[in-house]
C-alpha cells in the first residue's frame, strides 16, 4: 500500500508505504512507490516528496529513486 497526498499544483507527498512483511524484499514496495511518482508526474507534479526514517534511506534513495533535500520540521513538542 501507498498514499500520495497532491495539493492540487505542482506538489505531492508519499505516505504511508507499507507491505505485508511476508512479502517484504521482492520489489513490491519499490513498484508501489515508482507507480505512485509516475502517476503524479502524469497528473502535473513537479516534485514527489518522501519523508522516512534513516533506516529507509536504502530504500527510498537507492530503490525508488529520491534524494535527500533540506527540510524544515516543527514537532508539536515545540509548540508553544
């Protein structure tokens, strides 16, 4: 499973990938994802977003393609 998340312009977010851990390390995921981006560059996006864990850097830069980027965070922790 995947979701992507378009604001209805240039941008849209992947979330939530996930597969059955029986089924894990066969290609699934990677499919999954690049199915996602095509369809979101086929609609108009310009930029695909990601955001995962250090230990998901293999995946989603090695096995889906993306890169790293600078990005700023703001937890609710830090809310005032």
């Amino acid at each position: 499973m995947v979701h992507a998340v378009w604001d209805g312009g240039t941008h849209a977010f992947i979330l939530d990938t996930a597969v059955h851990p029986d089924f894990r390390r066969l290609g699934i995921g990677r499919d999954l994802v690049r199915a996602e981006t095509d369809e979101a560059f086929k609609a108009g996006c310009e930029w695909v977003h990601a955001d995962y864990e250090p230990e998901l850097v293999s995946f989603y830069e090695n096995a889906c393609g993306f890169r790293p980027t600078s990005a700023g965070l703001r937890s609710s922790a830090e809310a005032s």
